[in-house]
C-alpha cells in the first residue's frame, strides 16, 4: 500500500476537527441538543476547537509508528501513552481533560485488560494511523491490546482499518463498508447505539458514513447521536476524512481547531 501526505493530513484533521465538535457535547442525550457548528465550553469547559483524548492518543500513535519505521513496538506505544496522561503530550496545551477507565488502569499499570467489561472504545477511537503503514492484523491488534486486550476490541480495530484502508484506495463509502461488515445503512437511527461500547462506536461511525454523502453532514449526524459524542464523532470523522480529503472539511472548522501545527509536523514526517 502508497499512500500519500495528503491524505493522512485529510485524516488527522478529519478525526480531529470531529473530537473538537463533539467535546462540548459529551454525555449529552440524543435530541437534548443540536451541534451545527463548532464551538466552545459545555460539558468540559474547553475553547473552541479543543480535541480530547482521542486524536491525543492517535497522535501517539501515529508518533510511535512513525518513529518506529511502522513496526508496533507496544513498549513505545505505552511510553507514548503515559507522555500524553502524565505530561499532556500530544494535546494542544499540555491539558488532559478525558480519560476512559480502561485506557488509565492499562496505562497506569502496563497491562492490557481483557475483561468482558473491557470493551470500552479507547483503542478504536486510536487505531485509524494504522492503516497507513504496511503492518497486519495481528500488529493491529497488538496496538488496540496495550489498552484493551479483549478480542471484541481487537478485532473492532481490524475491521475499521479494513475500511479506512478501502477508503484510501479510492473505493466508494458503501462499498467499503459492505466489504467488511454490511449494509449498516438500512438501519434506522433509533437502532444506532451511541455509547462508549466499542461495537456501537463501530457501528454508529460507519452508519454516519454510509447515511450522509459528505464530511461536514457525516460528522454532525454523529455528534448529534448523543452519549460519547467526541469519540464517535473522531472515528467517523477519520473515515470521512479518507473518503472525501481535506478540502472537504469546513475551512471555518479547520481554522478554529487548535493545534493544528501538530497535525501538519505528524503529516510532514510521513514517507510519501
């Protein structure tokens, strides 16, 4: 696989700018609010354009990988981790602000967790860097297992890179995402989950894909879900970002996400 610097840079911002309108919202109930736009302050007080721990880690991620020549390194990936609770790494001001429980009992104590009730959406909401280096499924799994080690999530982050990747090359949303888990698209809303369980993370990004025929309408319907809106938001939004580029992504939005200059350093560093 070739990919280019343009489209991870169309990833990045789109994952990123789609945490940043989903953060004021987060546990916010479906039809309690309407997200049209970026702004600030709700549920964690941040200015406008704030990602979460969500692009934070994709960053770390995508950081390891690349420094790593695209080989996993999990040791790294957990140095890369801690950087970001402990030291507010990878944000846009030093300043953690959301942290799922999972990913702060593995990363505080070194050890994926496995449990049933494990399944939280903290490696998904991470993987999408993946798709852009030459590693299979189980260094996939490898990365989603620093975390959350059950298979429910490791196999979650293989099917999502199976479709990014698809996204990539050029093959159309539905197609892509009939490829690897069906027509989600058939489904009313009010049988998409929005919670922080990674199969309805899963689920409700590719929903938001394959029901809207943009960047800008893909993201909105998923922060407009309701429950986990940031991490929702940030998964579709990366595929959304593959599928339709950069210059789909509102300009207002991308101007207002702070941080950016990480982004474009991230995008710089990548091979092609």
């Amino acid at each position: 696989m070739e990919y280019t610097r343009r489209q991870l840079k169309s990833v990045l911002y789109g994952l990123a700018v789609a945490d940043a309108l989903g953060v004021p919202y987060e546990f916010k109930m479906r039809g309690a609010f309407h997200c049209g736009t970026m702004v600030g302050h709700g549920t964690h007080d941040q200015p406008a354009g704030t990602w979460s721990d969500d692009t934070a880690m994709a960053l770390a991620t995508l950081d390891s990988l690349l420094d790593h020549d695209g080989d996993v390194d999990s040791d790294d990936l957990l140095h890369r981790y801690r950087d970001w609770l402990y030291n507010g790494e990878y944000t846009p001001d030093n300043s953690v602000f959301d942290v799922g429980g999972t990913c702060l009992m593995a990363i505080r104590t070194g050890r994926g967790l496995s449990g049933e009730r494990d399944n939280g959406n903290g490696s998904l909401m991470r993987i999408a860097p993946a798709a852009f280096f030459d590693i299979s499924d189980d260094d996939i799994r490898r990365i989603s297992a620093v975390t959350h080690a059950h298979p429910m999530s490791c196999e979650a982050c293989v099917l999502y890179v199976h479709v990014l990747r698809h996204l990539l090359d050029g093959v159309p949303p539905r197609d892509a995402v009939a490829q690897e888990y069906g027509r989600i698209w058939e489904n009313p809303e009010d049988e998409i989950s929005s919670s922080g369980f990674v199969r309805h993370t899963l689920e409700a990004s590719l929903w938001c894909l394959t029901t809207t025929e943009n960047y800008k309408d893909c993201v909105l319907r998923a922060v407009n879900l309701g429950g986990d809106t940031d991490t929702t938001a940030c998964v579709a939004g990366a595929l959304a970002g593959a599928a339709y580029g950069f210059e789909a992504i509102p300009r207002d939005w991308v101007e207002t996400l702070r941080g950016s200059t990480q982004l474009d350093a991230m995008a710089e560093r990548y091979r092609l």
